[in-house]
C-alpha cells in the first residue's frame, strides 16, 4: 500500500518576541516562505498602538492518542 500524501498546508504557531506567551495560529502553504508579522500583542504591549514582531513556530497538531508536549 502506498504512503499517504503530504498535505498541501501545515500549521504554524506565531510566538510573540515580547516573551509573554501570546501566539496567533496560521495555516499557510507548505512551500511558502517562513512568517513573521507585526501585530498587537493585548497581554503585555503599553501603550495599546505598540506592535510586536510575531515570529514562526512550526508545529504538528498531536494525534488523539499521542502524548506530544509543545
């Protein structure tokens, strides 16, 4: 039986640079560039107008059986 395909997409998780343990998750193509943005940080950024450089974290999502730690 042949394997399975690899899927067209992967989920990335985007850590914030402030260290404060905000994170957006994406879903992006899997021969595209790595991400990073700047976008608000609402946990620990003052003023409220400061943006945060996010930068990638590729994870796997963790099968129902498995124990996977992030």
């Amino acid at each position: 039986m042949a394997k399975k395909a690899k899927s067209r997409t992967i989920m990335v998780r985007l850590i914030s640079m402030a260290m404060t343990g905000y994170y957006r998750t994406m879903q992006r193509p899997r021969a595209h560039q790595p991400l990073s943005m700047l976008k608000y940080d609402p946990i620990g950024t003052t003023p409220s107008f400061v943006a945060v450089l996010i930068t990638r974290l590729r994870f796997r999502l963790p099968l129902e059986n498995a124990n996977v730690q992030l």
